[in-house]
C-alpha cells in the first residue's frame, strides 16, 4: 500500500496524505460493494433451496375433495329405508352372507399333510402310508370308498380319512374331558410320577398340537378343555374376555347366602389379590352326607359327623391358582371338594368320570365365534 501510496502522489504530484485519505475512501467503497453484492447471491441461493424444498411431484399433490354420495334421497325414500331395517332386512342380509359364507369352496392341501396335521405321523412317515395303498377316503357325492394313490393329491380338509379301514377324524378345535381329582393337569410329570393329562390323551391328538385351556387343581375334579389352536386358547383364558366358569363347591359350616353374596359382589382379598365371583345357589347338605366327604386338604376321611356341610355353586372369570378355595377358605367356608361343571356355554352334563367328548355345532360355533371378538 506504502508503494502504491508513493507512485500514486509521485504521479498525481500531490500530498501524500492527501493520496491515502483518496485511496482509504476508495477501498472501503469497492468492500462495502463486494459485501452487499455477496449478501445477495447467498439470499438467492437460500430461497432457491428453501423452494426446491417445498416442491411436491404432482403425482404426490392431494386431490381436491369430492363428496363420496352424490345420490339423492327424498325423506319418503329414508323413511321406507328406515321401515324396512325395523322389519329385519338387515336379518336376511345377515343369513345370506352367512349362506354365501358357507357354500364357499373349502380349502385343499395336500393329503399327506392333513394326515399328518391329524397326528397320524411325520410327512416322511404319512408317505410311506400313502405309497402302500393302505389310506382311502369316502367320496363326499356318493359315498363310495376311493383310495389315495398319489402323495401329492389334494383333498378338502374335513375330508373323511381313513388307515387300514379304521377313521382318521379331523383333529377338533375344542374337546372335553371330565378330570376325576388325582389327575395332574400337565401333559408330563418327570418329578413324582403322578398320573397326567399326557397319559389319558389319544397319542395322534398330543401329535396334532392338541393342549389342556389352562388347569385344574391336582384334588379338583370336572370340566376341563383340549385345544387345538393357541389363538382360541389366549381367549378363553384371558380376564378380558370374561367367559364364565362354573364351580361346585362342598364347604363347612352354614352358609348365609345374602352375607355371602355380598362378599361376592365386593371382592374378597387372598393372597393373589382380590376377586369376585356371583353367586348362584346356597344348598344346605344334610349330616348323613358329612360321613362321605373327603378332606381335600388332608387326603384322608376326615369325621365330620359334627361338621354341618353346604354346596355353594358359584362363577369366575378369572382363573388364579386356586382361587376358588382361597376365596371361600377366606370367608370362613374351608372348601371339602370342588368341582368345575361348566366353561362358558360348555356344560359337563352327563359325560362319565375320565370320559371325552367333541363339541355339538351349537358348542363349536361358540368357540369359532371367540375368535372374530
């Protein structure tokens, strides 16, 4: 700068201090001009950025909005619309959708896995059953006997099966038992060697998945399911689906069915927490029965001839360890037996002591029914 300074007045022939007031003037102009100048690019770039931002394909545009109806009605129009709903037309929708639903074509796989979802055996296993010509099934238009040839056939899968003449039925999504007490409800018992659930079940129906919908006490005895599918089980056994089960209970002394019923509708607290229950009928027993009643708790004949007994039949819907018992025991009614005579709309009814049963269509249809809830 002191160069150009010393040129520039040697030049002009001026003051030198006169050159560097001129030449200070003119460099701080020409950088105010520079900055103002790159202020500007830099906006420009900003705004073409922040626009290139906000840009939306057209494709990605929303459409403007269009009334989905355009059909106009008339108020007589909406009132016969409205008589004909109250006059169960909405029923026959109902059952034509339902008749639609049944006459739909049903599914076919191949037939060596049906039989073996059936627990006939392994693929590998059902194969060897099919190449030997031991399988055939019953025509479903006349009846007639048609035998399997082909691994690879598919078939519906209700289809009616059958192995050396003996029937290979559908594995059922829902079966009965009736548990006597003495009865381990587990499919296996490796620590003491008591009787299970695993020992009284069909072998091709422990191969088919089929599993116990939660349990009953070793010395409770009554109603107890198998299920075929871990959805429906879920559902049957979770509190937020409130299926009912009926307890019969035998317990000590005199019951007082008001008192009881209220304790019911409050809550009694045990030591899972506190449950409710409703109870549905108080039965003073009379003393020649108390000689025949087995202490549960005990396991011997306990002399209850100076004991009064009561049958308390009653209904949860939860299914804690033991909660019936700790329930009534709390309340000051030890329990002596117990049984569960239903789940849901399943009544034990007549089925023998140790016996199966498969659901009716009306039982089944329940069942199907918890699963779409």
């Amino acid at each position: 700068n002191s160069i150009m300074l010393s040129a520039a007045s040697h030049h002009q022939g001026g003051n030198r201090k006169d050159m560097f007031k001129l030449f200070s003037s003119t460099k701080s102009s020409f950088s105010t001009t520079n900055s103002t100048t790159s202020n500007t690019r830099d906006r420009k770039k900003r705004k073409k950025k922040k626009q290139s931002t906000n840009t939306t394909p057209r494709d990605q545009k929303k459409k403007p909005f269009k009334t989905q109806n355009t059909k106009k009605y008339n108020t007589n129009q909406l009132t016969n619309h409205t008589n004909n709903i109250n006059n169960g037309d909405d029923e026959d929708n109902k059952a034509k959708k339902k008749y639609y639903k049944s006459t739909k074509p049903k599914q076919k796989l191949r037939v060596d896995r049906i039989l073996s979802n059936r627990g006939v055996g392994t693929r590998s296993e059902v194969q060897k059953i099919i190449t030997g010509s031991r399988v055939t099934m019953k025509s479903s238009s006349n009846n007639a006997m048609v035998k399997v040839k082909k691994i690879s056939e598919r078939i519906p899968i209700d289809a009616m099966l059958y192995i050396d003449g003996a029937l290979i039925s559908p594995t059922p999504l829902l079966l009965m038992y009736h548990k006597p007490k003495g009865v381990l409800s587990a499919m296996s018992d490796d620590k003491m060697g008591r009787k299970h659930l695993g020992d009284v079940l069909e072998q091709r129906y422990i191969q088919a998945g089929l599993h116990p919908v939660g349990r009953l006490d070793y010395d409770t005895s009554g109603l107890i399911l198998f299920s075929s599918d871990g959805q429906l089980t879920c559902r049957l056994l979770h509190p937020k689906h409130a299926v009912e089960k009926e307890y019969l209970a035998t317990v000590e002394g005199t019951v007082d069915s008001i008192d009881l019923e209220t304790q019911f509708q409050n809550g009694i607290k045990t030591a899972e927490g506190t449950h409710t229950a409703k109870l549905l009928q108080v039965t003073p027993l009379p003393p020649s029965s108390s000689s025949s009643i087995q202490d549960d708790e005990e396991g011997t004949n306990a002399n209850t001839t100076n004991t009064s007994l009561t049958n308390v039949r009653l209904v949860v819907s939860e299914g804690k360890h033991r909660m019936v018992r700790r329930m009534l025991a709390n309340v000051g009614h030890p329990v002596k037996e117990l049984a569960r005579e239903r789940y849901g709309i399943l009544h034990i009814g007549d089925l023998p002591m140790g016996e199966f049963r498969l659901l009716e269509e009306d039982e089944l249809d329940w069942a199907k029914q918890l699963l779409f809830d």
